[in-house]
C-alpha cells in the first residue's frame, strides 16, 4: 500500500458509526499512510469532487452493510486475510516523522470544491496532551461520540481516549432526535464525558430533558461549531451543576482547538460568551485589516493562530493553502506560518477572546457596519425562541432573520429587539420554522438556508 516507507498517501475509509470504521483508521496509520473519512450517504456529487481531488491509492470500506466493488476492499475481508508483514510494519514505524499526515478530513469551499485539510501525527499529539494537561483527562473517562467521523469533533473523543486509556461509546445517531431515550443511554452505558457539537446540547435543553428523567453524573461538558445560547447552557448548569462546563473554539485548520473557557458561572441570557484563551503551544492572536496586532480591549479583529496545532494545508491546493496559511506578518527574518481563521474577535478586559461572527457576517447595511452575530445572540435570549441565526441577502439588501419557534412569532421578536438593539439592527424579513435545518455535523445548515433567498 502506498509509495514506500517514506511517503504516506491517502487511503479513503467510507465509514459508519460503527468500531470497523475505527479499525479502518488505525490500519491505515499503521501501513505509513494518511486516512480519509468519507460519508457516501453526502451527494454523490459532493462525493464525486472529493475522489476527484483526493485520488486515493485505496478505499476501504468500513460499513456495517458492505457492496461488492473490484476497487474496494472491506474492513471485514482484510480481517480475514489476517495477514501482518510484521518486519515491514516495524521498518515502516521506524521512518515515522511527527510531520507526517494522520488523516484528512474534507470541509465545504466557498468555490463549491470541498478542501481536504491534511493534520499531522504532531498536530494531534499537541491536541491531546494539551488537553490532558488542562482538563487531567485519566482513564476513567468514558467519552460519549456524538460527532460522525468525518467530523473533527470526533478526533478529540478516539484520541484523548487513546491518550488517557479511557473509553469511547460511539451513541446511536437516532438517539438525537429521541432526548429523553439519549439520556438513558448515556446513563446505562456510564457516559461521563462529553465532547459535543452545540446543537446536540441544545436539543437536551430545548426539551427540558433532565426534568423529565432522571439525570446524568458527567464529569465535562464540552462544547464548539456555533455559538453557544446562554439559555440552552444555563439549563445544564442548573441540571447538572457538577460537571466542568468548557467553551472550545477552533477550525479544522488548526487541529480541533487552539482555545478554550471555563464557563464557573451562569451568564445572562443576552452575553457574548468568551471563547477564552490559548491553549499551552498556541499563540491566538487578532490582526487588524491592515495585518497588525491588536492589543486593547473591544477592538474588533481577525483571530489567527500559530503553533503546532496547524494542518499541514489543503491537499493538492497550494492556492488555497497559501491563502489561508500565511506569513506571521510580525516576524521578516524567518519563515513564521499562522492560520489566517476568517472569523472576528475582541478581547474582553480580562484577555479572554469573545467571538463576534465569521469575517463575511459582519454587512454595510443602511450606512452602518453591523456583526450579524451580534444581532443573533439577541434573539437567542428571547425566552420564546428556541434557536436563531441571520443571513444578509444582499440583493435584496435586507437581514432575515430565520428562527425556531413553537409558533410564528415575528411581533413578539420585533418587541423583544427594540429593547436590546437599535432599529438598524433589526431584521428586515423573519421566517418561522418548526425545526431549522441542520447540516451533517450538527450545525444550523446556512448554506441551505442561504439558498432560499436565491
């Protein structure tokens, strides 16, 4: 498999929730090369452009119901070859280097071209050990998997347990839309720590879970991928105030996580949560548009990041990977790469970064500069709305607001606002839903919702 002992290469795994897919991923890191976790039930479009610029040397096919293919081979036919070149395993170990690739994991391009954002063996060992120095992750901790695997959210659950000696219980994706049966599970199968995308802890308090059965002892709870409501994090609080609530924030970029922050306290419903600081062996820093730092408090700008925590770039985009990963515009005299995020900050008078929006949220809309992440931490502390985002249609130049509610309600949100923001910063058009949509992993579905004003 691959081009030698020295160059790992992409080896595609189609996966399930499920442990092949898992044996899948640690045989391909075993054989020197890098793994690809790939949904087939995406798009065969979506699915089609990422084996067009990945050219795999080997797919291998790690469902629970296999198909019969000349080009794959399947996790459960390689374990009854049970066939170990143990002298070539050894050599292969022995020319490991930490740059090495591990995985690759795809991520939307605003070109429409999915980019495979290449990690290494280093960037992964700086997550968990930072990780285990901050949080003294040992190995009681069973760590409940809600991301799918092609999600970096999951990397955190199969290699801080790898890390720690703890356990992984990979939960049942159906269990997300039944609440109450989830909270059964994780109690049944002991589940006392959790790594999770925002809208999975959402649902739990959308439904007042924990008032109807009877709670959980966890450990952590973790959180990324959105913004967290205050409200939806104050009912787990309330519910289970033993736990160690954490804010995580990172792009895939940058392996995962790059800061973190300890939520102690309940905020008001109507705070911007801090995103925190960095984690030890990364530099967090903001840049202003002309690429200089800031320093002082409430300056809104670009949250970049360094250390070793950055993915080696897009495979087989050098463009794209340029502009994203480029020189530390305060460093000539050497080459200093950091990850340019896209995504707007300030600091808060403690030093902690506070998350604003993503650098093409923040619109000129009549006469003024407005962050539409602003405007949605607003509406998701209506007491009456379960979750809100806002969309700029610039043809149309208008700020829909698009939100998830038991009932239409746009009267009772205008009230709410006026409250809180000046009327420039209000929505021009609300659209009610049932159940925003989500996308595979777990956030609210902009693009879908975006196409809508098309």
């Amino acid at each position: 498999m691959g081009g030698g002992v020295n160059s790992a290469q992409p080896v595609a795994v189609l996966i399930d929730r499920n442990i092949k897919s898992i044996l899948a991923f640690m045989g391909v890191v075993y054989s020197g090369n890098f793994y690809v976790p790939i949904d087939v039930t995406m798009p065969e479009n979506r699915v089609k452009l990422i084996f067009d610029t990945l050219k795999p040397v080997m797919v291998i096919d790690a469902r629970n119901h296999t198909y019969n293919s000349e080009n794959v081979v399947s996790v459960d036919e390689m374990l009854k070859a049970h066939k170990f070149e143990v002298d070539l395993i050894n050599e292969i170990r022995l020319n490991f280097i930490d740059t090495d690739p591990l995985y690759s994991i795809f991520t939307s391009g605003s070109t429409g071209i999915p980019k495979g954002v290449v990690v290494s063996h280093k960037s992964v060992i700086d997550l968990v050990e930072s990780f285990n120095d901050t949080f003294s992750f040992n190995n009681a901790l069973v760590f409940g998997n809600q991301a799918p695997f092609d999600f970096d959210v999951s990397v955190k659950d199969i290699y801080n347990a790898l890390r720690c000696g703890g356990t992984v219980q990979v939960l049942p994706k159906k269990l997300f839309k039944m609440p109450k049966l989830l909270v059964n599970y994780l109690r049944e199968r002991h589940v006392n720590t959790l790594i999770w995308a925002v809208s999975a802890l959402r649902i739990v308090a959308d439904f007042e879970t924990f008032d109807a059965v009877e709670g959980i002892d966890l450990k952590y709870v973790m959180f990324s991928g959105e913004v967290m409501p205050i409200r939806a994090l104050n009912y787990w609080m309330d519910k289970i105030p033993d736990a160690r609530y954490v804010n995580l924030y990172g792009p895939t970029e940058i392996t995962c996580n790059c800061t973190y922050y300890d939520v102690t306290y309940k905020h008001k419903e109507d705070e911007m949560l801090p995103i925190g600081k960095a984690f030890v062996n990364s530099r967090v820093e903001l840049f202003d548009e002309e690429k200089k730092p800031i320093t002082e408090p409430g300056k809104i700008g670009e949250i970049c990041v360094m250390g070793s925590c950055l993915a080696l770039g897009y495979w087989n985009n050098k463009e794209r990977t340029q502009e994203a990963f480029i020189q530390n515009p305060g460093i000539s005299a050497y080459d200093s790469t950091m990850y340019a995020t896209g995504d707007m900050g300030y600091y808060d008078t403690e030093g902690n970064i506070v998350f604003v929006s993503r650098k093409d949220y923040q619109i000129k809309h009549m006469g003024h500069r407005i962050e539409l992440g602003e405007i949605e931490v607003a509406l998701n502390a209506i007491p009456f709305l379960n979750v809100a985002c806002c969309l700029f249609d610039k043809e149309n130049e208008k700020i829909v607001c698009f939100y998830q509610a038991e009932k239409e309600c746009k009267k009772e949100i205008v009230a709410e606002l006026s409250k809180k923001l000046p009327k420039y910063m209000w929505p021009n058009v609300y659209v009610h839903y049932a159940e925003l949509p989500l996308n595979k992993n777990g956030k609210i579905d902009r693009i879908l919702l975006g196409s809508t004003l098309k």
